[in-house]
C-alpha cells in the first residue's frame, strides 16, 4: 500500500495569524509540528504516512496547489493531505487521523 502523504507548510519560527482579538495560539507553528509529531508517531496509522514539515516561501516549486490556497487567504500553517490542503492556521490531530483513515479505504 502506497503512503498517505500529510505534509505541513509553516515557517516554524512564527506563530499563526489571528483573527485581530488578541487570542492568538501560543504555539509557534514548529512547536505545533513537534506535539503534531509526538502524538501522530504512538497511533497506529504512524507507518502508514509520510509526514513532512516545509518551510514557506514564495518561491515553492511543485507546491502550486499550498501557494494557490495561501494566496487565496487561508493562513499558514497549511495542512495537506496527498497534494490538496486540507487545513489552515493549524495542524488539527484528530481530524488528520480521520482523513487518513478516509484515504486508507
């Protein structure tokens, strides 16, 4: 079986956008990879994925589908699984695993 590519665009020093209120993460976006990564590592899908964290840039060659969807205003990071983003402003565990699943079937 081929592997559900789930890959995170961010810059890990930053931390996401908020909406203005003042109620930002307190994550920066590499902080939020690295407790993405400690829980995703103990499931059972684990070998079932090639996970990858890419630092953004303008310059993202072969990634037009990640530019597109920031360029379209969903802030980073942006969550993609096998080539289509999935989610933005943050790496949501949960609904992750039940993609994976989805694509697993």
């Amino acid at each position: 079986m081929e592997k559900i590519k789930v890959e995170v665009f961010g810059m890990k020093d930053q931390y996401p956008a908020t909406g203005g209120c003042g109620c930002g993460p307190a994550q920066s976006m590499g902080e939020m990879y690295s407790e993405f990564m400690e829980r995703i590592s103990s499931n059972e899908l684990y070998e079932n994925m090639e996970i990858t964290f890419v630092e953004y840039s303008n310059d993202l060659e072969g990634f037009d589908y990640v530019k597109e969807a920031h360029g379209r205003g969903y802030s980073l990071p942006l969550t993609a699984i096998n080539g289509r983003v999935r989610f933005h402003s943050s790496i949501p565990f949960n609904q992750v695993i039940r993609l994976v699943k989805q694509q697993m079937k």
